[in-house]
C-alpha cells in the first residue's frame, strides 16, 4: 500500500502524490456531531478525559491541561474553532494529535474510527464564508453516507499557537 499525504494545499485534494486508487488511512473525529478527518500519521493516543484543569492565559481555543500517564497534555475543545456549539457536557474522550514535537488533545464525542480511504475520495473545499476563519479544513472527505472536513494537523497546530 502506498502512503500518499493528506491534502495539503487549501482547497485541493492531493495530486501528484498518488496514482489513482491510492489509499490513505484517517482517523474519523466526532466532534459537535459532525464527522472529521485527520492523517493516521498524525494521531499519538486516544484517552478517556478525567479532569482537565484550565490555565489562566491560554490561547482561546485551549480549555486547559490534563495528565496523561504523568505527560502534561494541552486539551482544546475543537468546537469553539468551528463555530459548533459548545454547550452541554464536555466530551469525555480526547485524541492526541502531532505534528513535529508539537502536540495537542483534542476533545471528541465518541471513541474515533480508522478507515482507509481512496484519495478520489477527497474533495475541495466550499468557497466562500463556509471556510472563513478556518484555515486548517483543506478539504471535503466523501464518505459512505456522509462528508466530513479534512483537518490539516500543521495549519490547525500553527493556529492554536497564534490565537486565531
């Protein structure tokens, strides 16, 4: 099986990198009911969230730190950054996500789902207001009964850090 990389440009699916038929693995998120992807490659862990302790100054997006088998874990609620609504109990999973010595938890709603996916199968982006303030969805996941956003890992990380 050839290893081909997520999309990576805004709003394209991958070329060049693969030949039709490629596959790619994605660990399929749930997060504010809605369905999203993220490169297998970049998935450490997933953990059952026990307490996360908020931290004065963080950036926004951030909702506090919790202990993973005694690693400090940063823990963001990917809702707020979508725009989904926020209210309710909070997730009860978390999926540690990396890009370079870089990590994060991301809160979800359910234990996540791998699956392999042909890269005919990544659509672009809606132009538009739909992506605006959301830089790091590059692209659309056709799947069985469903679509979901493409998070890139690098541009979604890079955004925390900044704030926006």
């Amino acid at each position: 099986m050839e290893n081909v990389n997520l999309p990576v440009t805004q709003g394209q699916p991958a070329e060049g990198g693969g030949r039709a038929g490629s596959q790619t693995k994605v660990c399929l998120l749930t997060i504010g009911g809605e369905v999203y992807a993220v490169d297998l490659r970049n998935v450490r862990e997933v953990f059952e969230v026990d307490v996360i302790t908020p931290v004065p100054g963080m950036p926004s997006a951030l909702v506090g730190v919790t202990n993973v088998r005694g690693a400090v874990i940063a823990v963001m609620d990917l809702r707020r950054m979508l725009g989904l609504p926020t209210a309710g109990p909070t997730p009860q999973f978390a999926v540690i996500i990396k890009h370079g010595n870089h990590q994060v938890g991301v809160l979800v709603e359910r234990v996540p789902e791998i699956k392999t996916v042909q890269t005919e199968q990544f659509l672009p982006t809606p132009s538009g207001d739909a992506r605006e303030g959301k830089p790091f969805l590059t692209a659309v996941l056709r799947l069985d009964d469903r679509m979901g956003g493409v998070v890139e890992v690098p541009t979604l990380l890079a955004c925390v850090e900044t704030g926006s």
